[in-house]
C-alpha cells in the first residue's frame, strides 16, 4: 500500500510524508499520489505543494518536478 501525509498551509499543501511499500516502488504509485496531490491543491485553490528540502527522500521529489526554493522543494500547481 501506499500513504501521503499531508497539511494545508496558506497557499500551498505541504507533504509531511510519502510511504510507498517496498514491493510496490518502481511502480510510479508514488508519482501517482503526488499528481494527486496536485489536483487537490488546485481544487483548494492552494498554488504549490511544497515538502522539506531536508527529507530523506529528496532524489525522488526532484525526479517528480520539485525545485528547490530556499529550505523547501516546491512544486507549481499547473
């Protein structure tokens, strides 16, 4: 399975946390759930989704179209 932990915040939705199982990476869920993440912050009118630039999992949130802005990744809701 897979969970995101998230809270609004402003303008934006900060992920606390993305946890995918071990057997089901590389299955783009992950990914999945961040797109999702994404339509819900633009149906809050919320205009990015932003996560700590000290996670652990940082690769991954480049890789999903994260940037780096200060001590946060952010990423635009289109």
């Amino acid at each position: 399975m897979a969970v995101v932990a998230m809270e609004l915040e402003g303008d934006a939705v900060r992920i606390e946390d993305v946890v995918v199982a071990t057997d089901l990476r590389r299955k783009r869920i992950g990914r999945f759930m961040l797109d999702e993440v994404e339509r819900l912050a633009s149906k809050l009118d919320r205009r990015r989704v932003v996560v700590s630039g000290s996670t652990s999992q940082r690769e991954f949130f480049h890789h999903t179209g994260f940037r780096e802005d200060g001590e946060w990744l952010v990423r635009m809701v289109r």
